[in-house]
C-alpha cells in the first residue's frame, strides 16, 4: 500500500512518517522523508525559490517513492505541484505542461491523508520558508490540488485538526485496511 501525506510546511508531516515507523501496523514498510536540506545545499531552489528544474528533481523523487510495494511518505505529488503553481519563476504555460504530466501519478497512491495546519505553529527549520502567507498559499492550492484531482487515488482523507501525534497516527491505522489486496 501507498501511503502519502500531504500538508504545507510545518504541520507536522515529517515527525508524523517518524512516529508511524513505530506502528505495529506499519512495521513491513518503508518510510521516505523529504531530504530538503541535502537538496538545498545541492543548490537546488527551495520554496518561494524553487524552479522547473528543482520541481522536476522533486518530482523524480516522489515517483521513486512510488516504486515501492509498501510505504509512507511524508510528501506527495500533490504538494510538487502546488509548489510549482507557487514558483514565481515558472510561468503559467510551463506550470501547466508540469502539472498535465506530473498529476498522472497522484492515482498510485492507496491513500493520501491531508494534514491541516490550524492549530500548528510555522516553526523555522533552518530550510523551509517561514513567511505565513506564503504558508497559507501552498495550503491553499493543496487543497485546490485535492479538490481537482482528488478523484484519482482510492482515498484522500483530511486528518481533523488539532490531533496530537499520537492521535493522528491512530487516527491512519484506523483509516487505513490492515491488509490490502
């Protein structure tokens, strides 16, 4: 099964994948975290920076995600393109052409839970942006990715607000089949 967690910066995605690697129910699987750092320090453009280029790297690297059998992963397909629809040095015409190849993958996923951000405080993490409006926007269009393709994989599913960790976690294993055919 294919897991991914989508979310704008800081809402918790990566501490989430961290805290299901200790779930029983997750125990056969792999778990992926963004490497922002490494690919920051690359020299790839990062968030309000980012270009088609760096896009396409994080394309490449979600759908390397998607070649294996079971896994989590704490971004997805959906959170590229809402970037990418936010990169101010992509015009609309290439944003388009990414997103008409790129939304081809979303349906790989089994499921996909959308993480809120109220209740969750932008923390600052040395490589994410931490402007709130630039925040709100990427949440913003990841929701308008959801509503215009969330059809595509079997389940998208919003997480309530305001969960702890804990009850987050419990709140996938009880959304999510034990086993999946």
């Amino acid at each position: 099964m294919k897991i991914g967690l989508t979310g704008t910066m800081s809402v918790g995605k990566t501490t989430l994948v961290d805290a299901l690697k200790e779930s029983n129910k997750f125990k056969h699987y792999k778990f992926a975290t963004e490497r922002s750092k490494y690919l920051s320090d690359l020299g790839i453009p990062l968030n309000t920076d980012s270009t088609l280029k760096g896009q396409t790297v994080f394309l490449a690297e979600r759908c390397a995600e998607l070649l294996n059998e079971n896994i989590i992963t704490d971004r997805t397909i959906i959170d590229v393109l809402s970037f990418t629809f936010k990169a101010d040095s992509i015009n609309f015409k290439d944003k388009k052409l990414f997103e008409s190849y790129a939304k081809r993958f979303i349906s790989e996923y089994d499921y996909i839970f959308y993480i809120p951000m109220e209740g969750v405080e932008l923390e600052d993490n040395g490589v994410r942006c931490v402007d709130k409006d630039y925040r709100d926007k990427i949440d913003f269009t990841i929701k308008q990715m959801i509503k215009d393709h969330g059809t595509e994989p079997k389940n998208v599913i919003s997480i309530p607000p305001r969960l702890t960790v804990e009850e987050r976690v419990a709140f996938i294993e009880e959304n999510t089949p034990t086993t999946y055919l």
